[in-house]
C-alpha cells in the first residue's frame, strides 16, 4: 500500500468564487481587470490550499506487468506468484490489525524477492516448489480466515482462540519466508566462501597476511 495526499477541492471552488464575484461585482472589459483578477486568484488559491490540503489516503500498488520469460513453467510460476502478492495487499486492506498489516508487508516483500530472484535464475524453480505447492498457499488461507473472523461484529471463544492461533503463527510464517529466500542463495554463498579461502591462502603463500604491511596488501590488489 502506498499513501497519497488527495488534494482538497476547496480552492478550486474559493477561486471560483473570486471570479464569479469579480465578474459581478468589478469592471471586466480591460487587459488589466484580467490581469487583477487572476492576481488575487492565484494569491487566494495559494493561502486556501494551506489550510484545506487535502487527506492522506492509502492506495493499492500498481500490478506488476506481466512479461513472459519464453519458459512456459517459469511463466506459470511467475503469474501465480503475482496473484498470490495481489491477494496480499487485498487482505492487507481488509485487516486493521498493526502487527498483522507489517507482518503481511514482509511477506509481500519477501515472497517478491524470491519470485524475482527464481525469474533472474530459471533452474531454482524446483527449490520453490513445496513453498508454491503449500506453505504459500497454506499462508493465504490462514490470513484469509483472519480477516474474515475479523471482520464479525460478534467473537465468541471459537473465534478469539482462532485469531490468536494465526496470530501467534505469524512470525513462524515470517521466519519461514526469510528462510526460503534465503536458501535460494546457498550456491552463491558456497562459491563466495571457496572464493574467499582461495584468496586467503594465496595471500598467505605471497605472505601478504596481516603480518605484512598494508602498503603490500594494497599493491597485491591494484
């Protein structure tokens, strides 16, 4: 969700008014008359529009555009993730409740990355298919309860204790997203890692280790 100022129409209708004042009131047949007239608008559309400003307003994001990869199991992955994203923000309109509203942006923000970052590697699609499969789908359906149950004018105990069941498993939702985007990283992890030890023991074979001085380090890198 992003928040917008919506201008108030007030100064529209007090410029207007000056107008319709001004033709009924004033000479209206110079250059000049004009001229003062459109002064004091703008200089009355400038002080109302100080004190009617407008309201903040919350709107919906923009869809993603869809554009197709040419890999027909990337395309299917990539829509499904963007309704899944689009149903989100939905129910984020629907429930009020603070920490569930961040908690659904971080699933918004997290689910996004990971779709993004699977679009940009193609052959990771498989270490996302038990989140597609379940744990997503799984995540709508709790929060889509919730926002029902939420939304009736009367909680009984059912009700209450299943809010707080879904409440309480949010953040166990939360760290299992991380997790995934995470794991989607492993290889560029595992090769950082055989990077850094091949660079640390060249260092140390050049015996440009701590013990040398950083004049030499600095010249074994340029």
């Amino acid at each position: 969700m992003a928040r917008i100022r919506k201008k108030s129409v007030v100064p529209v209708y007090t410029v207007a008014a000056i107008w319709i004042l001004w033709a009924t009131c004033m000479p209206m047949y110079k250059i000049s008359h004009f001229v003062w007239v459109a002064i004091w608008s703008f200089l009355v559309y400038k002080v109302s529009g100080f004190f009617w400003r407008g309201k903040w307003v919350e709107v919906a994001d923009p869809e993603p555009v869809f554009e197709s990869t040419g890999n027909i199991e990337l395309d299917d992955l990539i829509q499904q993730g963007n309704s899944a994203i689009k149903e989100m923000r939905q129910l984020n309109v629907r429930i009020h409740d603070k920490k569930i509203s961040n908690q659904i942006n971080q699933l918004e923000k997290l689910s996004d990355s990971i779709f993004s970052h699977v679009r940009k590697n193609p052959g990771k699609i498989s270490q996302i298919r038990k989140f597609m499969s379940y744990y997503l789908p799984t995540t709508l359906k709790l929060l889509n309860t919730y926002a029902e149950l939420a939304e009736q004018s009367v909680r009984g105990q059912n009700i209450t204790a299943t809010m707080n069941k879904i409440e309480s498993m949010m953040d166990t939702i939360v760290v299992a997203f991380e997790k995934q985007l995470d794991s989607l990283f492993g290889a560029e992890a595992l090769d950082i890692s055989t990077d850094i030890t091949v660079l640390e023991n060249m260092l140390h074979r050049e015996g440009l280790t701590s013990e040398q001085s950083s004049s030499d380090i600095k010249q074994f890198m340029k």
